[in-house]
C-alpha cells in the first residue's frame, strides 16, 4: 500500500459521498468501484393544456449542488419540423432532472418523429407521439433516463394536449401539470388555479352541500399570466430555479416561443 | 484465340502457371489515366491524367490522389472504384497502426501490408483481383516524434546520446500492382501512358538522389504531358500532390500542390512539347490551348 | 463539481443521503468503472467579443502529491478550437488521441468542410455519454472554446456524465467556485460578450489564475491560456503567473507566538 | 512483499530512471535507470524488455511482470516483422495501452526506459491510471515520496554519466534511510549506446561498490 | 459465337479487363425513365419524368418532400431499380441522421455520395453478389455551396455541373453540354427551364411535358446562409414550372441566350 501513497487523503476532508473514494490500490483489500451515472440539474417545468392551445414552461437554469452551471440552459423544445431548428413542429417536448438524459431523450424522440414523416409520408399525431415516447422510457426500465417528460401538442380535435411521464414511461393525459425541483411548489398552485381545486361556490351551503366552482376553459393570455406566476413564485422559494423562463405555446398555427427573465439569486 | 476456361476463375492457375484473371484485371489497369510517382531528395511527387470522360464533369474537384493518415499519398489508375476501396484499406491500416503504435505507420509498411492486402484478392475464387495498379508516396518523419497523447516533455536540452550521423527518415516511394507484387521504386509510372513515361522517368537519373522536389514537380506534370496521347483521348485535368519533410513546403503532410505552381508546371510542360513537336504539324499545339 | 474529481459522478451524502449499492454488482465480469488517479484541477474560460479564451495550469496531481508538473491540459483542434481538460489525465490523453484521429478521418475528404467548436463539443458530449451508459466513464469535464456556425464565440462544457452546458464564462472543478463568480462579475450574461475586449478577457482569466492558485493547494503557478478567435489560435504554454502577493500573511494574527 | 487479501504479491522497492545527457564523453550519453529492492529477492524489479528497453515496476510483482511479458513478446514480433527495432516510444506506448485499457484489473505503475541510436536515452512514466509522461527523470515505488525533494533540487541538465550515477545513487540511499519499506542493495542498470551496464552498490561499504564489478 | 462467358458474375474480369455484369449493371440505368440535374452558382435541380418504365415504382425520391426534415439539405433522383435505389436512399438517410446527431452538422454531399460509392463497389468485388441496377444523380447544398453528383453502378461517382441518365438521356444530355456555360450564373427559373429543356429533348417526337409526367425539384441558397429547404414540385405544383416555359416560348425563344448575354456584359 504504501507504495502507491496515501491515497485516502484524496478526500479525507471533502464532503462524504456516498462510495469509497480511494482510488483501486495495490492490491489493497477489495476494490470499490461503483460509478453513479446520474445527476440532478434542477430546474422545474410546466405544461398546461388549454381548449385550443398547449403551453410548456420551463426555467433556464440548469445546476449542480449549489453551483449553476449556466443560467441559459433551455429544458422546453420542438419535437419533428422539417430541419434541426424543428420549422413546422407541431409537437413539444419538457425534460427536466438529469439533462444529459434529457437532451438524449429529446434527440431520441425527434428523430423517430423525423422518421415517422419520412416513412409515412404525414406528420405523427401527439397520441402516437405520446405513446412511442412511453415506449422510449420503457424500454430503458433497468436503466432509466432520470427526467420527468411532458409532451405537448393539439389532438385531432384541435383541443390542447398534455401528456406527463415518470422516468420509467408511465404517462397520462392531464390538464395541467407540474415537474423538477418546485413541482410540489407548483402543482398545488395550479390544482387550485387551473382545476379550481378547493374553491367552492359561496353561499352554496355547509358539508357536503358545498358546491364546487364550476371549470371553465382557461384563455390563453391568462394561462401564460398563470405560468408566468407559478416560476415567480417557484424562484423566491426553490434555489434551483431561476434566470429566465422558456414558454413555447402550440396552436393551430405552430409553435411561439417566449422568453422573460427571472430573478437571478 | 483459343481459351480453355482457365481464364474464368480467379485463384485458377492455367497449365503453364498462370494466373489469368490476374493478367486481366492488369488490362484493366492499362485502359486507365496514366499516373507517376517521383521520388526526390527531399520529397515525393505524386501526379495523374484525368481524362475528361464528358463535358459536364465539374472542372477541379473529382480528386482522384488521396491522402492516408497525413504524410502519405495514394493514386491510382485502373478502375476508380476500386481505388477508393484501395484508398479505404489504406486508411485503415494506418489508424490500425496508430492504435497499437501510437505514431504514424512507416510508408514502407503500409506498402507492404497493402501489398498483402491486394495479393490476398488474387487468392480465392469469390473474389476478383483488383483492377488498379497504385503508387503510394510517403514520407516518413525525420524528426522526434512523441507518442501520440502523452505529456511531459523530457529534460529541456533533449535527450542525450543521440547518433547525430544517423539521418532517419525520409521519401518512400511503392507501386503496387494487382497481383499483389510491389517495389520501391525511385521513379514509378502506371496506366495508359506508362510505357512513354517509365522512359522519361528513366532519364531523370533518380537514383542519383540529386533532383528536388520543386523540379520533380515540373518533370511530373511534363512526363504526364508527354505520356498523354491527345491523338486517341480527349483532353484530360493534371491532378498533382507532393510531400516534403519538416523544412519543406508542406512540412511533412501530403497535400496539393498549390495551383499556381501546378499551372506554371503545365505550362513549361506545354512549352517544352511545343519545342518537342515544332516539327510535326502545329495543330497538335493549338488543341492543346483549348 | 467540486474540487475532488473523485467525486464527480457521485451522490453526495448529504443530499441523496448514503447510497444503496447493493444492487450494482459489486464482482462478476465487465466491470469498468475506475477512479481517476492523476488528475488536473480546474480549467476556466470566457468570451469575449471577438472569441474565447481559455486557460488551466500545467500540473497533475497524484492525489495529494503534486506529481507532473510540465502537463499541458489545452489541446487546439484544427486551428479553430480549444479544449480544456479537467479531471483524469489517463482519460485525457485518451480523448486526445480520439480527436487526433478524427481530425486525420476529417481532413481526408478535404472538401472545404470543417469540424467548428460546437460540432466538436456535440461530438465529445455523445463520446461521454456513451462511455457513462457503459459504466466506463471518462474521468473529464471538458470546456471546449471556438466559434460556431456563424462565427460567434462559442464557449460549452462536457463532463463524466455527459452533461453540457454553454454560458459565457464557464469554469470547471475549483475554478466553478472561486473563479466562475469572478467571471460572471464581468461578463455577467451573453448580451455583455459583446462588449468585452481581448484583453479585458485576458486581464480577468489571468487574476482568476492567480487567486486559483492562492486558494487552490493542488494548483501551479505555471499554466497554459488560449485566445482562440476566427483568426486562429494563440496558445501559450509555460506562463508563469505575475505579481503574486503574500505580503498579506505579515499582517496575519492567530496562533501560537503570533497572538499578539 | 506480502500477501494481501487479494492475493496479489506486491512488491515494494524504489525506481529512478533518468534520462540524462551530457557532453564531452564519447558515446557515454545515456539514459540511467536503477533500482532498489529488499534483498530477499534475487532479481530486482527491472526488467530487460528489449536489449536496450528496460521497464521499471511498481505495485502489484504478479501484474506488472505479466504487463512487462506481453509488451516484451509484442516488441520481439515488432522486430521480426518489421526487421527494425522497436524504439523506446512503442515500447512505452504498448505499456501504456496495458496499463490504460486494463486499469482497473492492473495495479501496476511502470517507469520505461531506453536508449535508441536516434532518440538517445529516454525516460517515460506511466503511473497508475496509465497515463504517459515523458520525464527527464522518474520516480516511483514507496520510498519515491522521501526523494521528490533529493530529485527536484539535485538533477541538473546534461550531467556525466558519472554524475547521473551518483545522482541516481544519492536519491536511492535517502529512499532506502527513510522509508521503511525500501531498504537493501542498490541496483542499477546503465544504458547507453554501447549496451545495458549493470551495476550493484551494497551497503557494506556505503553503497560505494562494487559498482560495475 | 455472339455470348461470351466472363459475364456469369461480378468476379470475373474479361481479357480486356471488362466485368461484364457491371456494365450490365449500367444497362439497367437506362432503363429507367429520364432524370436530370443541374447546378448553378446559388441553387441545384432536379427534373424528371414521372411516367415510370415497367422498372420503376417511384421515379423521384426527394429528402425534402416525403424524406422531409432530416436531410433538408440534399435530395436524390433516380434512374434503374427503384428498389436498390432504396436501400442507398435509406442508407443516406441513416448517415446524414448520424451526422447531425454525432457533430451537429448536416452531412457534407461529397462524403455521403463517396459512402454510396464505396459500397456500391463492395458489390462488384465479391462473388455472390450483384451490383446495384440503379443510378442516381445526388443534389444538394452544403457550406461549400450547390453541389449534383451522378452515381453510378460500378461505384463510380462523380461530381458534375449538370447530368442525365436514363432512357434517352443521351439526348438531354447534349442539350445540357450545349448550353453548358450559362448554367453558373443562371436564376432559380432559368436553371429548371434549362433543366425542362433538356428533359423534353429526351422525349419521344409526339410526347409534351404535362403535370402528370413531371416533376421538379428545387433546392437553393437563401438569404444569410440559410437554406431553401429541399422542395418538391409534383401534380399540380409543376404547372408554375411548366407554365413559365411555355410563356418564354411563345414571347421569344432565345431568351436564355440572351439573359446570358447580358450576364457576360456585367
């Protein structure tokens, strides 16, 4: 052993991680060496869908423990389109948590939905879209992309879709929905404001008499005013979010991207 | 003419031990743009004749010379695709040699492995021989060289002991034909036109070691010029690389010659064939000015 | 990222709480995962209007013990990019000789097509990832410096993981604590590249240089800075830093016959 | 040396190469390379790789000897091959392959040395991870860490063969006073052009003799 | 005797040093139905007749119209086996996906043709396998500008200024060798007249182009370095092409000639 040094004192006064950090040595009792091939990079994400329109919302931070790496790190993107700047997309997709997975997922996606147009001759509808995506992150269950999915688009109808994943490919059509760092910050947000959860009509009576507010169908303009207050919010109390904000909306007549900036701390 | 069917398998050797479909793939090579090779004291030369098959090919680009790892060079006549794959194993075998050596394959090893490489098609009878004859021009380091990746440098006034009488490195020149069989050669020449070009070659003397890589460019694109038989072929493009060492032109890579030296070379090569032919009918030099 | 390239890639403890690793199959075959043994500290970098410039100090350390101390971590590419190591030299030098043979591969065709900075990060980030998906990852964060398609400057990193991430300063290892907030001082966002100067960027990298070297222990005073432009690259190799300062330590007071 | 759970032999010993020059001897620009061992073992732990190649190795005996085979069988087919001999890049080159692509099976830090007519005497490290680095001098082995010091203010540029000897010399005798796994005979080998010249100092008589017999 | 026996197979070399089954390979090219291409300094077109010959199931394949989005950059037309076409279309399109996955960048159009090439090559080296009964003619842009490159069975390829091949095309082709020099400096319109000129020359006396047997396809340098995305003109789209020839034909025939003129004057 002590040929190689003292090879424990690489880490001696670091933080404690999770494995032995001495490095395989010679011959030195049993060799540690795990690799942890994950990491989170903050950031949080957003996605309603409304009666003819879809928003994605994401922050542009991207972090790593208490570092940011960058504060323009975009986490909402264009699914398809005819070239690699996704003109004429008509679907979009939100990663947030590991963001290598994510940028490979992304990748993944696009091209079979490049693909799909080039074999079939159309552009893939967002409930085939939704499906094949469940699909990619299935098919790595042992050895997942760590990102939290939403793809967004208009159905056949022309009503806006949302479709929310887990890491593992269950997914879900959904109204709205909430991920990364502040979603639990944000989703009840959006459950009170968005499905008018706990809100009841006055007046209308005592215990179960109680009525709730009736839904109805959220505007455009309001829904991004709504996104654009779940982030403000999010960035006083997630130190994870923050920079910027990064909305695509998705109607009938494509894809609009918007950008505003966040609070910077 | 009388064949006996020995002819049509490769790997099949006829009674009085010949290899015909070798022989053939050779006529192949002899149908295609003559190609040259010279090698100088201080560098290699690499030169061929494009013939214009048709008006519409776009003028300058087609480059049939192709660069192996970055100090060797490859042309070849006969049948073009079958360079480019001559080039492609080429090319393999020098990344191959960078993997397990770390340093640029020698270009006499690269020739002898081609050359195994080629003889290897002459073997079986489910595959043909090559129809190419190639000229590989390379020029191996004089100085140096690091393992490729490493760090550190050595004590500052460099390593102690050296033989300073040992030259190391320097031109290779080889030509590989399809049978397998290749030489060293100080001047070499294929295709067409190599019968008229061996002969000039032959009096450049280059065994001597005395003619520079800046008139072995000139004598190139002049042998090529004189190989060229406008009376049968249409007009055809000089395609020419070169390879110097360290202190030379291209420091040690193998690259074009730059246009305005290739086109100074055509036209003291015109001009020279022009002095050659004053005494044949002068129709020949007005087709060449068009 | 922090300072111990051993733990890159790594959990940690006290926000993932102790890792279960049970389940990873701690013997059998294919197993590949290393730890990076000589390794080098930070790289730093930042735009400026006309390009990038980069700078890492010439040491790799062998865990404690400062153990090469002449070890170039910038590599040019093709006379338009620079690429800065951080992390395992053994995997560096690995990288190396794969961008080597790209750059033969690439000028084959000699076609007048060129591999930019951002072809070269996308290319080095897929290189990465593939190696963390195999469990074989390459011990590196790389910042890889030029221009883009268009010509702007162009400044992205690439880790173990193979994480990417662009912004217009980026440092990597130690350099993302002390140095990065030093950067961000002066370029603090993409709309400030414009109005920075070659030597202003140099000026700046330079004191980050210094001050890495005040508070890092495992870093040198001798380093290696790249200007890299769309007119090509300047690359120097053996600088020493300048006008160092520890005059301060007379002025400090704390323990044993110091009290006073 | 001992046994570890492993089952590995490790061995312990210092190694200094150096790669040094110097003028006004004829033809006795060298590269130097020596080695220290605890005495119990016969041979030291340099080993010949090719008549003027010598591999230098730390850390696990059963590893590094293994590594040491492979290349040597690879150089003496190199040489066959090729009818020219390897020079002391491609054998530190195939070293480091090894040492890289098997890093975590092989705990084998190695210093190449050699001498080639062309390249003179050269000195490569390869430590741990397998990374390569060309050196002026290496050093490696526990009682390496005693000497960073000895080394870094001794070595000069262009020194004699004789110089480089007693450099080699000093370094080993601090290596074997302070560390306490190196100890024993000092063992050198000297390569030049004119071939590999052992030599032993023993501490009998302060590592003065007998030298090269 | 009229056959020979050195054209059982791709292996085996004539005394003349011909493989025979490559050259019948070619033949097979003209069997297909005319296609042409031609560049000039700024765009690349393709032109072709759609009436498919008993070969072919698709005449054009356009990375831009049914290949849209991955390859905007370049698209091909065919002359031979629709089939083996597809493969090599597939198989560009499998590269040029790689290529802007692995560096982030479209795929340069002399190294993707040069891939087909190679492989076609492949399939003329070794026994028990056949060469490709298709040519193409390869049209695109990339950082180095337009590009039209013709492939052929034996692995050939070849980078041109304009080109046909097919039935016929022998005639299209002196069409495009006459009018050779003023394809550089030609507009958008010009070059697809040119292009509908020289097709038409390869037609039978009594035939016309109409919308139903032609198609055109277009790709261009826009403004600022961007693209004009790889598009296909077909059906009804082609009448724009079509209608602009005819109209130049009746206002004056020599119009090409003379736009050319004055270009030389400038």
């Amino acid at each position: 052993m002590a040929a190689l040094f003292g090879q424990d004192a690489l880490t001696d006064n670091g933080p404690g991680y999770a494995f032995s950090q001495a490095p395989s040595s010679a011959a030195g009792g049993i060799r540690e060496r795990s690799f942890y091939p994950y990491t989170d990079n903050g950031g949080s994400t957003l996605g309603i869908a409304g009666e003819d329109f879809t928003i994605l919302a994401g922050d542009t931070r991207s972090t790593s423990g208490y570092n940011i790496n960058t504060r323009y790190a975009p986490k909402v993107f264009k699914i398809g389109g005819d070239d690699s700047e996704g003109t004429n997309a008509t679907i979009i997709l939100s990663v947030v948590g590991f963001a290598a997975d994510g940028q490979i997922l992304k990748e993944r996606l696009d091209t079979i939905v490049k693909m799909y147009r080039y074999q079939h001759g159309k552009p893939m509808s967002v409930k085939a879209c939704a499906q094949r995506l469940s699909t990619i992150l299935y098919g790595k269950r042992f050895f997942p992309y760590y990102v939290h999915a939403i793809l967004g688009g208009l159905d056949e109808e022309g009503k806006g879709a949302l479709y929310s994943y887990d890491p593992v490919g269950s997914y879900e059509r959904e109204q709205c929905r909430a991920g990364g760092a502040a979603a639990s910050l944000i989703m009840p947000f959006l459950d009170n404001q968005v499905n008018f959860k706990n809100q009841y009509v006055p007046e209308s009576g005592e215990g179960h008499a109680l009525q709730e507010r009736p839904r109805v169908p959220l505007k455009r303009k309001e829904t991004e005013e709504l996104v654009r207050d779940a982030f403000t919010s999010a960035v006083e109390r997630h130190i994870e979010v923050g920079d910027g904000l990064q909305m695509l909306v998705v109607t009938k007549d494509g894809v609009e991207e918007i950008y505003s900036p966040l609070k910077r701390d | 003419m009388v064949r006996t069917g020995y002819d049509l398998s490769n790997s099949v050797f006829s009674p009085d031990g010949r290899n015909f479909q070798v022989e053939y793939a050779t006529k192949a090579v002899e149908n295609g743009g003559t190609a040259i090779g010279i090698r100088c004291k201080d560098g290699v030369v690499l030169a061929v004749e494009k013939i214009i098959t048709s008006k519409l090919l776009k003028p300058g680009t087609n480059k049939r010379i192709a660069t192996v790892d970055k100090h060797v060079g490859v042309v070849s006549s006969g049948l073009v695709p079958d360079g480019r794959h001559f080039v492609s194993r080429a090319r393999d075998e020098a990344s191959s040699w960078r993997r397990f050596i770390k340093s640029p394959i020698p270009t006499s090893i690269i020739a002898s492995r081609l050359g195994s490489y080629v003889q290897m098609y002459t073997l079986y009878s489910s595959v043909r021989p090559f129809g190419v004859t190639t000229i590989i021009g390379g020029w191996d380091s004089e100085e140096e060289l690091p393992v490729d990746g490493q760090v550190g440098s050595g004590p500052k006034m460099g390593a102690g002991g050296k033989d300073e009488s040992l030259r190391s490195g320097g031109p290779g020149l080889y030509m590989i034909e399809p049978s397998g069989l290749y030489w060293g050669y100080y001047g070499a020449a294929t295709g067409k036109g190599r019968q008229v070009a061996k002969g000039e070659l032959e009096k450049l003397n280059l065994q001597n070691g005395t003619l520079s890589l800046l008139e072995g460019v000139k004598e190139a694109a002049r042998i090529i010029y004189v190989a060229h038989d406008d009376s049968k072929d249409k007009d055809f493009e000089l395609e020419m690389t070169w390879i110097s060492g360290k202190d030379g032109p291209t420091k040690g890579r193998h690259e074009e010659v730059p246009a305005k030296l290739r086109e100074e070379a055509e036209k003291a090569a015109k001009k020279a064939l022009e002095g050659e032919d004053e005494e044949d009918d002068s129709s020949k030099g007005d087709k060449m000015e068009e | 990222m922090n300072h111990f390239p051993q733990a890159w890639g790594r959990p940690r403890d006290d926000i993932y709480g102790h890792y279960d690793a049970s389940f990873l199959q701690s013997s059998g075959p294919n197993q590949h995962t290393q730890s990076p043994v000589v390794t080098g500290t930070s790289v730093i970098a930042v735009k400026f209007k006309d390009g990038v410039v980069v700078a890492a100090d010439n040491l790799a350390s062998y865990g404690s013990l400062a153990r090469f101390t002449d070890v170039k971590r910038l590599r040019t590419f093709n006379d338009t990019t620079v690429i800065g190591f951080g992390g395992d030299v053994s995997d560096m030098q690995y990288l190396d000789r794969v961008l080597s043979s790209l750059d033969i591969k690439e000028s084959y065709a000699n076609d007048g097509h060129h591999l930019n900075a951002k072809n070269l990060h996308t290319y080095l980030a897929k290189v990465l990832y593939k190696r963390r998906s195999d469990f074989n990852p390459l011990w590196n964060q790389l910042l890889v410096a030029g221009t883009d398609d268009d010509g702007k400057p162009f400044l992205s990193s690439a880790d173990l993981l193979g994480t990417t991430f662009s912004a217009p300063t980026l440092a990597t290892g130690f350099g993302a604590h002390l140095a990065q907030p030093l950067l961000r001082r002066i370029v603090p966002d993409e709309a400030a590249v414009g109005g920075i100067t070659q030597e202003a960027a140099v000026a700046a990298v330079k004191e980050c240089m210094k001050v890495l070297f005040y508070r890092d222990a495992r870093s040198l005073d001798k380093y290696s800075i790249a200007v890299v432009t769309n007119e090509g690259i300047d690359l120097k190799e053996d600088e020493k830093l300048e006008a160092q300062s520890w005059a301060f330590a007379e002025g400090i007071r704390g323990y044993g016959t110091q009290v006073s | 040396m001992d046994m570890r759970k492993t089952g590995m032999l490790n061995e312990d010993g210092i190694h200094i190469d150096m790669d040094h020059l110097k003028k006004g001897e004829v033809n006795a620009d060298r590269e130097l390379r020596i080695q220290e061992r605890t005495a119990e073992r016969p041979l030291g732990p340099t080993l010949p790789i090719e008549s003027r190649i010598s591999s230098l190795r730390s850390g696990s005996a059963a590893d590094t000897q293994a590594v040491a085979d492979i290349v040597q069988y690879n150089l003496e087919q190199f040489g066959v091959e090729y009818d020219m001999p390897p020079t002391t890049q491609t054998a530190a080159a195939m070293f480091q392959e090894l040492c890289y692509h098997n890093k975590d099976r092989l705990s084998a830090g190695m210093i190449i040395a050699g001498y080639d007519p062309r390249h003179g005497g050269q000195v490569y490290s390869i430590p741990l991870g397998g990374s390569l680095h060309k050196q002026s001098y290496a050093i490696g082995g526990s009682g390496s860490t005693y000497i960073y010091g000895y080394c870094d203010a001794n070595w000069r540029e262009g020194m004699t063969e004789e110089e480089g000897v007693n450099f080699v010399k000093g370094a080993l005798q601090e290596a074997i006073k302070w560390d306490g796994s190196s100890g024993g005979v000092i063992r050198m080998v000297v390569l030049t052009a004119k071939g590999a010249v052992r030599h032993l100092y023993l501490p009998d008589n302060g590592y003065t003799g007998p030298g090269t017999k | 005797m009229f056959r020979n026996n050195y054209d059982n197979d791709s292996v085996t070399f004539s005394p003349q040093g011909r493989i025979f089954q490559v050259e019948y390979a070619q033949e097979a090219v003209k069997q297909g139905s005319v296609v042409v291409g031609l560049v000039s300094k700024t765009h690349a077109v393709l032109v072709a007749l759609k009436e498919c010959s008993s070969y072919e199931k698709q005449l054009l394949y356009i990375n831009g119209g049914r290949y849209q989005g991955i390859d905007d950059h370049f698209g091909i037309a065919l002359a031979g086996l629709a089939s083996d076409a597809r493969v090599l279309s597939n198989f560009m399109k499998q590269q040029a996906l790689s290529s802007k996955l692995t560096y982030g960048r479209a795929i340069p159009l002399e190294r993707i043709v040069a891939s087909i090439g190679d492989r076609a090559q492949t399939n003329t080296q070794h026994y028990g396998k056949r060469p490709y009964g298709v040519g193409l003619l390869i049209a695109g842009i990339d950082v180095t500008g337009p590009h039209l490159y013709e492939f052929q069975p034996s692995g050939m390829t070849q980078e041109m200024v304009a080109c046909s091949i097919g039935a016929r095309s022998q005639t299209a082709r002196t069409y495009l060798e006459r009018n050779l020099d003023e394809f550089a400096n030609a507009s958008k319109e010009q070059l697809v007249q040119h292009g509908l000129k020289a097709l038409k020359n390869s037609l039978p006396q009594d035939k016309e182009l109409t919308i139903d047997n032609t198609t055109v396809a277009v790709i261009g340098m826009g403004k600022v370095g961007k693209l004009e995305n790889f598009k296909l003109y077909d059906g009804q789209d082609v009448s724009v092409w079509l209608d602009l020839d005819s109209e130049e034909k009746s206002e004056d025939t020599s119009a090409a000639t003379e736009g050319a003129a004055m270009e030389i004057d400038s």
